[in-house]
C-alpha cells in the first residue's frame, strides 16, 4: 500500500512541488544524491574510486516533454564526461542515462531525437574511453529502449541495458541479450507497474531474478548484479564461481549499505556505485522512499526533529 501511493507520488506534481519546497527534506535527501552539480559528482567520485569502487553517474531528470531541456541534459552528460577525464577517473567511472532525460517522449519524434542524443554521449564517453549504460524506465518503455540500445550497439557495442526482473518478459529478455559483448545490468524494478505485466509478490520477483541471473551468470556477456538484497547477492557469488572476477560486477546505490560495498570491493569483486546528482532529484528520491518503509520514518524523524 505504502509502496504503491509513493510511487504514485512520484509522478504528481502537486506532491513535488510541496516535498521540493520543504527546506527540511535536503538533508534527507544528501543521503542518496551527491550533490546539485557535477563538482559534487565528481568529488564523490574521487572518494570512491580512492577506496576501490567503481562509479556510474546519473544527472538526475527523467520524463522530459521538452526538447531544450532535453539538449540540456545531454550537454550535461558531455560536461561531465569532460570533467571525469580530466580528472583521470574515467577507467573507473561511467555513466548511466535515462531516455526519457534526453527526448524518448517528446510528442514529434522522440525516439529519433533520444537516440541521437543518446549517441552524442556514447561518442564522448567512447572518446574518453569509458561506456554508458541505458537505465530502464516503465514497462510502456522496455520495448522502445531496447530498439534503441540496439542501434546504439551497431557503433558503440559496449552500451549497457538495464533488465527489470519484477517483468514477466524479463527472462526471455536476458535471453536475447546474453551473447557476446553484452552488458547487462540486473535490477528487481523500482516503477509501480500493472499485474498484467510484472509479478506482483515479492518472492515471485526474487525467483524470476534468480532465473535472469542463472541465464546471464551462464551467458558470455558481462552480468551486473544491481541489488543490495544479501541472498540475492550470495547467489550471485555461487553463480559465477567459475568465471573471472572481471567477467561480471555488483552494484549498488549511492548511500545503500556502503559497508557492504565496501566490503565486496575489498574481496576483489568489481562493486560499482550509482551515483546520482542534480537538482531533479524528487522522482529518484520517491522511489527510494517506497523501496524501504523505514526510509519513510527517517524522512519523517527527520521533518520532526530537525
Ligand atoms: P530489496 O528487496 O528492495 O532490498 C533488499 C535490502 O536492501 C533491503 O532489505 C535493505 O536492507 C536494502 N535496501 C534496498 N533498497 C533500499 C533503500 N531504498 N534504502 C535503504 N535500504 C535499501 N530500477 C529500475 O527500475 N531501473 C533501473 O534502471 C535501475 N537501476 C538501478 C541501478 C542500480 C545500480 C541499483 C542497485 C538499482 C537500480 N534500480 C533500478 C532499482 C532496483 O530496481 C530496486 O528498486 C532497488 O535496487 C531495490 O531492490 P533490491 O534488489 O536492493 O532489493
């Protein structure tokens, strides 16, 4: 229930603009987002990567019905690729992009316009060496971002896709995508989504996660296991037992169980961090708020005793 009306906040505007106007709420939120620009990005960045983390940044945005703002956020990405070079963190750090951020759903179109835009980024991020990995939206989206990770991967076929086990479509989906070259990020889906096409039950969506991941863990792409849930991830260090501990990477988010991450990096997995920034950070933060009721009642402490 709690899940379900965050989520649905997530997406209302009057709910933003009350949360966003809250002064109290950014502490709060400093816990998930680095920073309102790209100095915190990469200032974060350089924290992680000195303790053996890996990094993929989000400039935060994301249902954009505008195509200014959509140029905008691809100039931004390309600052930020800058920015990562000059400071040498690009061998550790790479970027994640939204489609909708960059004009998927602009009315004239938009797939056209994101996928030229997506391909700005991946020519500078391939030019200064790193990749980019195309973050996955609403099921009404899947079919679209995959069509476009595919046209991206005729010329940059190291770019990454995000697979939703909570989808019914999912495991025929790493099917198709685990040959050769692939970069796969695994994640159980953060979007309210209808019964007709997601598992509603949480074991449900941890078996179907186990299944994506036994096709991807015996695939010969590159498996990213996204999640911070401790059985999913003993899983996954059974699974790939017997591949190379560079042939597949776990993930977190920035500001969930660090020690963890910590601790996996200082065993020699490869452990990135999502990293988003920006000042756009309402949707991303709601749907940290509905992954964990007790995220609510720290926001809610914190309204309280702050
Ligand atoms: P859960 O069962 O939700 O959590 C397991 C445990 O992890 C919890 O018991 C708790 O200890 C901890 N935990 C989990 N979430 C939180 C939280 N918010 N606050 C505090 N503790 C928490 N989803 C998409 O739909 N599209 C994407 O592109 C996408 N990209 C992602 C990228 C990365 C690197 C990661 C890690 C997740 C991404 N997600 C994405 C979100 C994902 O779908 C889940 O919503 C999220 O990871 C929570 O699922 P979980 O696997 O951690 O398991």
């Amino acid at each position: 229930m709690l899940r379900s009306a965050l989520l649905a906040a997530s997406r209302s505007d009057a709910v933003r603009e009350l949360v966003e106007r809250t002064p109290l709420t950014r502490p709060v939120v400093r816990r998930f987002i680095s920073g309102d620009d790209v100095d915190a990005a990469v200032a974060t960045t350089g924290e992680l990567v000195a303790d053996g983390r890996y990094v993929t940044l989000d400039h935060l945005g994301e249902d954009t019905r505008d195509a200014d703002q959509a140029a905008a956020t691809v100039e931004a990405y390309l600052d930020l690729l800058r920015r990562l070079e000059l400071a040498g963190h690009t061998g550790r750090a790479e970027v994640s992009v939204k489609l909708s951020a960059v004009g998927q759903f602009l009315p004239e179109d938009g797939e056209k316009i994101a996928l030229d835009n997506a391909r700005r980024i991946c020519a500078a991020a391939g030019a200064v060496g790193t990749t980019v990995t195309l973050d996955m939206e609403d099921h009404t989206t899947t079919d679209s971002t995959l069509g476009i990770l595919r046209e991206l991967r005729v010329d940059f076929p190291w770019v990454g896709a995000v697979l939703q086990a909570y989808l019914k479509r999912t495991e025929q989906d790493c099917r198709d995508l685990a040959g050769p070259g692939s970069r796969v990020r695994l994640c159980k889906g953060a979007y309210k989504e209808p019964a007709s096409v997601a598992f509603q039950d949480k074991t449900e969506v941890d078996l179907s996660y186990v299944r994506c991941l036994k096709v991807l863990m015996a695939g010969r792409g590159y498996p990213m296991v996204a999640s911070h849930d401790p059985r999913l991830i003993a899983i996954a260090r059974e699974l790939a037992s017997g591949r190379s501990k560079d042939s597949y990477e776990f993930q977190m988010l920035y500001g969930i169980r660090p020690d963890e991450q910590r601790r996996l990096a200082a065993e020699g997995h490869r452990m990135r961090v999502y990293v988003p920034y920006g000042d756009q950070w309402y949707g991303y933060f709601m749907r940290r708020l509905a992954e964990r009721p007790a995220n609510v009642a720290f926001f809610l402490r914190s309204l309280v005793t702050t």
